[in-house]
C-alpha cells in the first residue's frame, strides 16, 4: 500500500486531480456515496469533521481532517469554497 501523506484542507488547491475512478467495484463506490452522505450531514449538522482519503493525479495518496459542506454527482465541497472530486475519494470515515 502506498504511503498517505496528511494534507491541510488550504493546500488542496495546490493538487492536480485525475478524471480516473479510484475505486475499482460498484460496492466500493456505494459504500463512498453513502459514507460522503453520513459526512455532510455530521457537518452541517454537528459541525463534524472527517478524514477524506484521496488520490491524486500523480498517484500520490493524501488524507485531509475537513466538514463536508455538500456532496454533488462530481465532486464534495469543503470550507472555503474547496472540492475534491468524487472519482478521487478513496476512504471517508
């Protein structure tokens, strides 16, 4: 497995992000819809943070504590008006 590396949230306008789906099974990416769901509802909610583990472009392996504000078909947005797209997210809990 590759290394995860923390990131802060302000630093992800820094990253280049692939058009590539992540997960591999159908599965997989139902168990990411609904646990992206459970995480803005505990943000906008409880104010709750989560750990988003994401790839990037360069296959690089980043995880990043954050309130997720809402989810779209393409891509979650954060504070401050950042997003990571959907395709990326490989873990939240």
């Amino acid at each position: 497995m590759k290394t995860v590396e923390k990131i802060e949230k302000e630093k992800i306008t820094e990253l280049k992000f692939s058009k590539k789906e992540v997960l591999e099974n159908e599965v997989e990416k139902k168990r990411r819809n609904f646990e992206l769901m459970r995480a803005q509802a505990l943000g906008n909610l409880l104010k709750n943070k989560v750990n988003i583990t994401f790839e990037t472009a360069d296959e690089k392996i980043y995880q990043v504590s954050t309130t997720v504000w809402a989810v779209g078909a393409e891509y979650v947005s954060l504070k401050q008006n950042l997003f990571i797209p959907v395709n990326a997210i490989l873990e939240v809990d």
